[in-house]
C-alpha cells in the first residue's frame, strides 16, 4: 500500500455545509465530500481490496465507493485536511491484519502453585470449624 498513490485516486467534492453560520453558510462551500472508488484503484492489490471489502462493507455502497463528509470546520483546506485524515486512519485500520494468537501450555509448576493455594485455603477453613466431639 502505498499512501500518495492512494490520495493521488480520491476525489473531493465541496457542497454548501448546513447549520448555523448565518450568511456565510449561505454562500461558502466549506463542507468537504471524499469519494474513494475501491473496485476500481490502481494503488491497491486484488488482496488487500478484498480485506477492505470485508472490513469496510458497513461504510461501502453497493458500487464499492467508501463516502466520507466532513464539515466540522468554516474552512474549507481545513475540513479536506481533516476527511484525508480520517480516510487514511480508516485504510490503515482495515488493512491491518491481527497476530494470530498461538495457544500454550499452562506450566506445571503454576498447577502445583494453584493445587497447593487451594489446598491451604481448604485448612485455614476447617481450623475455623467448631470441634467436633
């Protein structure tokens, strides 16, 4: 993967950003829309666009083009900075691929440990009994 290929495919879109602002809402386009297409990218492998696919599949439309919005700020370099940024941690987080977890052993001397804990327990209970006559 590599990440000025990938920003060099996405496309932005900027639309009119709703909520208060007064006027400057009415006419300043500060809200950014990112469009990635993942069927179609070149900067990524057949592998890597499937395990996107599985892991973004809630995000994807049904052509495969992951939408971002953003209209958090009243500029709009801002608002493309901060959509790019959170487009790129969404890629890296769904290209990541988990360590598998290998099973061990418990070691013997942690079952002795516990067998002999359970074992003192078991004796401080009963030294608290009533004698039995």
């Amino acid at each position: 993967m590599e990440l000025g290929k990938i920003i060099a495919e996405l496309q932005f879109k900027a639309v009119r950003s709703s909520g208060a602002g007064g006027q400057n809402v009415n006419k300043v386009a500060s809200k950014v829309v990112l469009f990635f297409d993942l069927k179609n990218s070149l900067a990524l492998s057949e592998e890597e666009k499937v395990r996107l696919e599985t892991k973004l599949a809630s995000r994807l439309t049904s052509d495969l083009v992951l939408i971002l919005n953003c209209d958090e700020d009243r500029s709009q370099l801002k608002n493309k900075a901060i959509v790019t940024k959170r487009f790129l941690d969404i890629i890296t987080a769904g290209l990541h691929i988990p360590k598998i977890r290998k099973a061990t052993k418990i070691p013997k001397s942690v079952i002795r440990k516990r067998i002999k804990d359970k074992k003192n327990v078991s004796e401080i209970k009963k030294s608290r009994r009533k004698p039995d006559f």
